[in-house]
C-alpha cells in the first residue's frame, strides 16, 4: 500500500590494471503505510568484487545483508554471476546465490537483463 521509495548510493573503486573492482551499495526502503509488524524502513547493503574475464565478460561476487519489511527478518547471502554484453546496447546476468544465517533463503537464482535505448 502506498508508495514505497529506495533511495541507494553505490560506491566503486577501481584497483589494479585489468579492470578489477570493489564496490559497495547501499539502501534505505521508506515503508510508507506501515502494517502490524512491519518496519517503518528497511536496508539493504551490499559488498563486492569484480573482474573482467574477456573483454564481454565480468565475474561478480558479493555478500548481501538486508532486512525485510516484516520485523525480525533479515536476510544474509554470499552470490556469484556473470555479467556478459552481448551487444553494446544489451547486457545480459546470471547468478547464484547461498544464504547463511536463520531467516535467509538457502538458495537463491537470479537472471537480468539490461537494454538501453
């Protein structure tokens, strides 16, 4: 209900000669109708590495905390994927992710695609 925004900064740092990179995201959700036992506001953040494979290809890797809207869930996750360009308007991703901790999902699966036009 209502209109929920996420405003998010991301930070990168480029180290090394051959485009490898650390990055960290983070994220604050406003929960503008707040119901019987949720947040007002939830936060995601995210902490990673990448590398380029070929010149169309990028390795990702990261953890990922973030909390749910519901209280007393969080969830923790270490993921890997590939980011490839396929043509210089699209970028297609894949990656796989595995929780740790109580309330995180043992595996998660993930899929994307970018286009700009």
């Amino acid at each position: 209900h209502g209109v929920d925004p996420l405003v998010k900064g991301i930070l990168s740092k480029t180290i090394g000669a051959d485009f490898q990179q650390v990055h960290l995201n983070f994220g604050w959700l406003f929960n503008d109708e707040v119901r019987r036992g949720e947040r007002s506001g939830a936060y995601r953040m995210s902490i990673g590495y990448s590398r380029r494979v070929t010149t169309s290809m990028v390795f990702v890797a990261d953890l990922v905390r973030r909390e749910e809207r519901e209280d007393d869930v969080e969830e923790n996750l270490f993921e890997t994927g590939l980011r490839y360009q396929l043509t210089p308007l699209l970028v297609l991703t894949g990656g796989l992710g595995f929780g740790f901790g109580d309330e995180s999902p043992d595996v998660r699966a993930l899929i994307g695609f970018q286009f700009a036009f």
